[in-house]
C-alpha cells in the first residue's frame, strides 16, 4: 500500500483520496467479532468511500431465505443505483461463495448456467465456455501469484502455489481484467471453498481502503499508483505511456546500455502481456517515473526477475533504473530508488536487491553505490560481463 512515508509535501489523506478509484464497497458479511472492521470502517469515513448493504444485519437471516444469486446481484444493482454509483465503481465484500461466483463471472464473460435447484444449493456449475475449463500456459509458466502478501494469515488465494522465488504463498487474482465490480469473497477459517473470486480473505483486522481500491483497480484493468517522493510518482506502466516511453529511449546515451523498445506494435504486444502477467501474478515489476505535479514521464524503474548462474533454479530481485536525459544529475534516480528499496523491504518483504551494470555506465555505478549496494565477486557474463552488486534490505539501507 501507499504509505504516508512516501507523501512528502502533501496531505497523506488527499493523496491517498486523490489517487483512488473505487467509490463503493458492497457489504453482505454479517456476525464478525467486534472491532474486525474498526480500521475499515474509519478509512470509509475517511476517504469519502460508501459502503452500501445488501441486507440489513438484523433482517439478513429471514430475508436470505430462498434468495439466489441472481436475486441478489439485483439487489447489488439497485442498492448501488439508489446510492448513486455505476457498478464498475464498486466493490463487493461477500461471504456468499454463490453470489461471488456469479459476480466474477458475470464480468469475466462466461454464462454460467445453474443445472437444477439442488445444484443451485450445492454451487455446483457448468459454463458454456470451454476455454474457461482450460489451464493457461503462460499463466502456469509464471505461477499462479502476486505480491499483494499475506496480511497476518487473513488472505488466501483460490488456487494457491508456493514460489520457487519467494518462498511465500501470494494471492492469485482474477486472469482477466474486464470493468465491472471486483468480488472479494469472505471465507471463514475451517471452511475452506475452491472459490473464484477476485481476492478470497479470512478477516478484515488489517484489510484497509487501499487495500480494496487496489483490487478495484486490477479488475478494471487500472495502473496500481506504488509510491511518492518528494518530487515523483512510480506507478505501473500502461499503454499510453508508449509515446513518451519512445521519447525517453531517443535520449542520447540511453540505450549505450540498456536494450531499446521493439518497434511499436511488438512493444505494445508486450506491455500488454506485462501488465496482465508480471503486475497481475508479482505485484510488482518495472514502473514508470512520473513528476507529481506534471505527470510527465521521467524514466522507469522497478523490480525485475534476473536467471542467477544457476539458471532457472535461481532468480533474484534486480532493481533497475533509467531516468530521462535531461533530468540526470538532478538526484531523481537516487530518489526513486531509495524509496523503492524501502518499499520492497517493507511492503514486498524481499530480502536482497540485485543490480546488474555494465563497468562503463558509471552514472549507474555511483547510483547503486550511494544507495549502499556492495560490488560482489560474481560476474554476469552471459551477454557481456556486467558488474555484480547486491544489498541487504534489513541491514543495508542507508
């Protein structure tokens, strides 16, 4: 999440405010222990956002009795309508694996047909289409995973797999990113459901707004805002950064060491399949630097995957950094940088960083060594040999 760390100059709360999307969340949980949603509810208030109920508490037992799914995606339209709000606006937060189903699916495009009423009692269902029954490779390929963690053991995914990188179990998120409303289904611990869901959560103690909005936002296919500095924005790249991305690759010397973009219809084949791979399953990735004030873009950095010298059984964490031409020497890389470290310390939970420099780019080497990166003894020499630097996250910032 965006911390208040990371807001300098400004309102932390009308950042926050500033850069959030969703406007609704739709409650249908009921029976929490006292004070499970203290801290969403105030950041609710907060942040101007309504949450709108499907059913009244009190009232919920008689008036769920004999109501589908359907019935009560209709009651999600209407409340939502009454409160002024287009449904790609909101959230919905149910503990009904039925409804959550029919919600997620709804906006993944797939017609889900209930066979009798007994199935309709026991979620069973068969979709008309066939390829929603079949595994993507390039999704098995990357695992099935993001960065959002673990807040104290109340998220899970609906399918769930170790990373051979990480070590840490991370939640798989819808494949597809359609508008519509996300669905957040709430599963009671010991009851376990194969579930799709948008995110699947076992409490609400340290889930917050952001929180929400940043599953709002991979549902409808938004950039995720990572963090602010004094000076900048790093938010994830979209499509139309393309222009000003070709801009800052035209900068003389940029690309003396670094790969330039492919030509522009390659280019945009591949953000896309970024944006719905590396983001979607890592939750973190290469990110765009933008002036706070401007929106300019000044160059990119980020978190990379690099193959270390035992091939696929190894990867480390590389950070990389690239600013525009005319804003070198003015202190933004160092900038940006630190506080992607203290965000991958704190907010990913990564241990090490790596950088990989070619011994000519010495801007890149004075960088890496004023953030506290130590020259190690390997070398990359599969291409070229690069310099090898690494830092400890928990000892290693300066």
């Amino acid at each position: 999440m965006i911390k208040k760390k990371y807001m300098e100059n400004m309102s932390a709360d009308d950042l926050i405010r500033k850069q959030l999307t969703m406007r609704a969340v739709v409650w249908d949980v009921m029976n929490l222990k006292k004070g499970e949603t203290d801290k969403l509810e105030r950041e609710l208030k907060i942040y101007d956002i309504c949450r709108v109920r499907l059913f009244m508490e009190k009232e919920q037992e008689d008036q769920m009795a004999g109501i589908g799914c359907l019935e009560k995606y209709e009651e999600m339209q209407r409340v939502l309508s009454e409160a002024g709000f287009a449904e790609k606006e909101a959230v919905l937060v149910t503990e009904d694996a039925m409804l959550v189903e029919y919600v997620h699916q709804q906006q993944e495009g797939i017609a889900a047909h209930w066979t009798d009423a007994a199935s309709q009692q026991t979620g069973a269902a068969h979709w008309t289409d066939a390829a929603s029954q079949q595994t993507d490779a390039a999704v098995q390929k990357e695992g099935s995973v993001c960065a959002e963690k673990k807040k104290s053991g109340c998220i899970r995914a609906s399918f769930e797999e170790k990373s051979a990188v990480r070590g840490t179990t991370y939640v798989k998120y819808a494949q597809e990113k359609n508008s519509g409303a996300a669905a957040v289904y709430y599963e009671r611990k010991g009851n376990m459901e194969n579930v799709s869901a948008d995110m699947i959560v076992q409490g609400f103690e340290e889930i917050g707004v952001q929180f929400l909005d940043r599953i709002h936002k991979r549902r409808n296919g938004l950039p995720w805002n990572i963090l602010y500095t004094s000076r900048t924005c790093v938010r994830e790249i979209t499509l139309s950064d393309l222009d000003e991305l070709y801009e800052l690759y035209e900068g003389d010397g940029i690309t003396d060491y670094t790969e330039p973009l492919f030509v522009r219809e390659k280019e945009e084949e591949y953000t896309k399949s970024y944006i719905s791979y590396m983001y979607r399953y890592y939750g973190y990735g290469m990110w765009v630097v933008c002036d706070r004030v401007s929106g300019k873009l000044l160059g990119r950095a980020g978190i990379e995957h690099h193959d270390g010298e035992n091939g696929e059984d190894e990867v480390l964490m590389e950070l990389g950094y690239m600013i525009r031409k005319e804003y070198q020497s003015k202190g933004y890389a160092t900038e940006v940088c630190k506080a992607i470290l203290e965000y991958a310390c704190e907010e990913l939970q990564m241990n090490q960083l790596h950088c990989f420099i070619h011994p000519k780019n010495y801007a890149s080497i004075r960088v890496a060594e004023k953030l506290g990166f130590l020259k190690c003894d390997s070398a990359d020499g599969r291409r070229e040999v690069m310099l090898h630097y690494s830092i400890e996250l928990n000892s290693g910032l300066k």
